[in-house]
C-alpha cells in the first residue's frame, strides 16, 4: 500500500469536512458553497437507513439490533438514523474536521459516538464487536487497495452472525448504457397482467413460482435484454401488500422477461414470490419495473392485485398456478391507488454526479474481484443491487454480506 496515498486522502477530507461538509457528503452541484439545508439533509438519512433497514428484513437478513459502525460518516447523515435500530452506534471518519461537526449535531447522547481513525484499517475496534456494518458512498473514493483493507477490517470487527453493506463502483458506464438513455417514454409505461388461477393459500414465509400474462399495452416494443446488468431491464415483480393497502413487503420477486415485446404482445413469465412470514390475510400485487428508472405504476400503468391467505407454516399448501390459455384481449384491471418509487436501491443511492470542481476521485473495484474479496475472508454476499451512489456515468453495487456459506 502506498502510505502517501492515504495521507493525500485524509488530507483532502479533512478540507472538505472545514469548508463545506454536506456537499462532501452529498455532492448535489445546486448545494455546493453551504447551501444544503440541515433539515433537508439529515432527513435524506433517515429516509436511506429507513428503507436499508426495511430492505433487510425483507430479505430475512436483518441484525436482532446489538451494536452498529458506520464506516466513513461524514457528520453522522446516517449514524444518527441508525439508532432507531442499534445500540450504541459509532460513526467513524477520517476527517477530524467532520467529526467535530457530527458530535455537534449529535442528539442521541451516548448512545452515538463519533470517532477519528486516521489509519488504514480499524486497528482501535476489536473483533467481533458490531452487529452491523455500514459503509455508503465512501470506498468509493478510494484506491481498490485501501477500500478493500478496510472491508477486510469489516469482516474482522462484524460479529458472526452479523451482517456488512457497502457500496463500491464497478465500472464506467457510458451513456449509452445509462437508465436515462433506456428509459421508455412515458407512455410506454403500460401493462396488462393476468393470472391462470389465483395463488390462493401460502405458507407463512413460503416460496412459490407463478406464471402471469405480460401484456405490453403500449406503443412501444419492450427489449429484452438491453446491454447493462440492470438498468433498463424490464422486469415483473411485486410486493405484498396488507389489507389495509399498507406495504407489508416491498420489491420481493423478479420475473425476468426472456423475449422482446412488441406493442400489443404477451409474454408468459414466471416469478417466484415470498409470503410474508406472519399469517394473515394479504395482497399480492403484481407490476412491472424498468430497473434504475421506475415502476410502471408510477407512471399511471395498471397493476394486478391477488388476495392471498397466508396461514402458518405447519397448515396451508400453495394452490399451484395451470397452465395459461392462448393469449386474449383482457380489459386493464384497476388502477391501484396505492403509489411505489422507484425500484430500492437505485432510490436510495439517487444522487446528482459531482462537478468536475469537485476533488472527488472514483476508482472501480470490478464486481467480480469484489466477491472473491468478501469469499475469501469467509463471507459470502447475500445479496447484490445495482444502484446509482456514484451518479449515471458509472455501474456501482451495494453488497450486503453474512458470514460463512
């Protein structure tokens, strides 16, 4: 590792966090010059730990709370949402400049403590000691060596059966392989989604696979696989939903659409859904998602609601689907009023790109080399999302991370 390296980067953190700290954090060019407004900015942390922390219960890998870092944390945006969740939490910052200002704007006492590390790794934490480790839009601004020192150091100071996200750029993206440059027009936006038979009982915390009728209702053709890993990918997906209308689970399944869609054409694609694992009586939604642009909902597109009873585990059996007829013209189903953002991950990241005045370097760490980091220490990546933390011009990933195979 090369030493000067590091001292450069500490030292370029530390001017950020005395000059103008919440654009370091968050580079939006409109606030640039002090002009983030505090309330706006720490409410955009609770809203991403928010949603990070619904996203892992989803995906049944949640910590039972214990002890939180957040790697790299700025004036605390995220570690003070973090203690909702965690107790305690620690921020820890290179910059001694942005934790004067975390610990100032601190109002959880002692259970959210901010410290320096000036080191490149996590020496002053001993192993085994945090339920859950944090690290967002902050390796990536570091050379592939010291970012992947550093998630080495979060293996070592993550409990066993804890779990470590972070966020690291993969590559350049170029334009043409943006959301933006895929994203349909507006009106594209419109799906008609049937079912053969309704999945009428699941076990609590079950999988079942289901085939629905995709009918592209618009007037545009659908690709099938455009040339990125996510963006731009059209995909079947849900979310159940309680009785109320409330999200009981958000962005469960995928349903990946093999062939193009012309205008006016269905297509039979198969999902595999989740029950919720808590019995009750709830609301399978079906709709559509343009990866890293939005879901089709959201642009006024129909969505399929199915009532599905899910009983305990020991009792009910999944009604299985038949096979689907010739396709037909259906009339739309209603419009539901029930509103979904974009897809998680690219929602949470979505930040402006920094301007070319800001000294914000972005060296990549290939997505392949990352995981046979993480493998190598013993950890596996649980799950992996394409998100935007480093703005359009690049292909990042946020990896959530658990011990052992």
């Amino acid at each position: 590792m090369d030493f000067s390296l590091f001292k450069n980067l500490a030292r370029e953190w530390e001017d950020h966090g005395a000059a103008d700290p919440f654009f370091g954090v968050l580079s939006d060019p409109a606030k640039r010059g002090g002009k983030w407004d505090a309330d706006a900015f720490f409410a955009s942390g609770q809203s991403h730990v928010r949603n990070l922390m619904a996203s892992l219960a989803d995906s049944g890998i949640l910590p039972a709370g214990g002890a939180c870092l957040d790697f790299g944390c700025g004036v605390g945006r995220l570690t003070q949402p973090f203690c909702e969740y965690f107790d305690p939490v620690t921020g820890v910052d290179v910059a001694t400049s942005m934790i004067r200002r975390a610990r100032r704007f601190n109002a959880h006492g002692s259970r959210c403590r901010f410290v320096v590390n000036r080191s490149p790794d996590l020496r002053q934490f001993s192993d085994a000691t945090f339920d859950l480790v944090h690290s967002c839009i902050v390796l990536q601004h570091m050379p592939p060596d010291i970012a992947l020192g550093y998630v080495r150091e979060f293996f070592r100071i993550a409990k066993p059966a804890g779990v470590v996200v972070f966020q690291v750029p993969d590559s350049l993206r170029s334009a043409e392989m943006s959301a933006a440059a895929l994203a349909l027009p507006d009106a594209a936006f419109r799906a008609e989604i049937t079912l053969a038979a309704p999945l009428a009982v699941l076990r609590a915390g079950e999988h079942a696979e289901i085939v629905a009728r995709v009918r592209n209702a618009g007037d545009v053709n659908w690709l099938a696989q455009p040339p990125t890993r996510e963006a731009g990918h059209i995909r079947l997906a849900n979310h159940w939903l309680r009785e109320d209308g409330s999200v009981a689970v958000r962005d469960d399944g995928r349903g990946i659409l093999t062939e193009r869609v012309a205008a006016g054409e269905s297509i039979d694609v198969p999902i595999v859904v989740r029950a919720p694992t808590e019995p009750g009586v709830y609301v399978l939604e079906l709709d559509l998602v343009q990866e890293l642009v939005s879901w089709f909902a959201d642009k006024g597109s129909s969505t399929l609601k199915v009532p599905v009873r899910v009983e305990s585990s020991s009792v009910a059996i999944a009604t299985p689907a038949r096979p689907l007829p010739a396709p037909a013209p259906r009339p739309s189903v209603s419009v539901l009023t029930q509103r979904h953002d974009d897809s998680f991950f690219a929602r949470l990241f979505r930040r402006p790109a920094p301007t070319a005045k800001a000294t914000f370097p972005m060296p990549v760490i290939p997505r392949a080399d990352v995981e046979q980091a993480v493998e190598s220490h013993g950890w596996r990546v649980a799950r992996t999302f394409e998100d935007e933390a480093c703005g359009p011009g690049w292909n990042s990933f946020t990896y959530v991370c658990v011990k052992g195979a």
